[in-house]
C-alpha cells in the first residue's frame, strides 16, 4: 500500500471489516496510545514513584504487593481504553 492512498483505494481489495481495523490501529497510533502502552512494562512502570524527591502521601489500593484491595476499582488511566 502507499502512504498516500485513502479509503476508498483499499474498498476493492479488503472487507469492511479489515478497513475498519486498519483505520482503528492507525487512530491508535497516530495518537500514540499504543507507543504510551508499549513502553510500560509489567509491575515496573507502574506504581508509587520510588525516588526520594518526589515526597507525597497517596493512598494505595493494595493490601500487599500485587494482592489488590476487596473494594477497588483501580486502574491505570495511561492504558484505559
């Protein structure tokens, strides 16, 4: 495919359910969510900020490391889709 072809150039070769989806992952990453959500890596990237200069008090919703409290409903809002 060329960079520069439109939708209507792909109508004849794809189903609207493959232009549907090429059209989603290019709305995805032109506003590069998947490049924010890529660049996370599990249970390293996420999480309380561990350098000493960034000195808040947060409340956590975990009872232990990666045991979840019973009422949360926590979620991390850089991935939300």
């Amino acid at each position: 495919l060329e960079v520069n072809s439109s939708v209507e150039n792909l109508i004849g070769k794809f189903s609207h359910l493959d232009i549907e989806l090429f059209l989603i992952i290019r709305g995805l990453l032109s506003s590069e969510v998947l490049l924010v959500a890529f660049k996370k890596r599990h249970r390293v990237n996420y999480g309380v900020n561990p350098s000493l200069s960034f000195n808040r008090l947060m409340a956590v919703p975990f009872r232990a490391k990666d045991v979840v409290a019973d009422r949360t409903e926590f979620g991390h809002p850089d991935v939300a889709l």
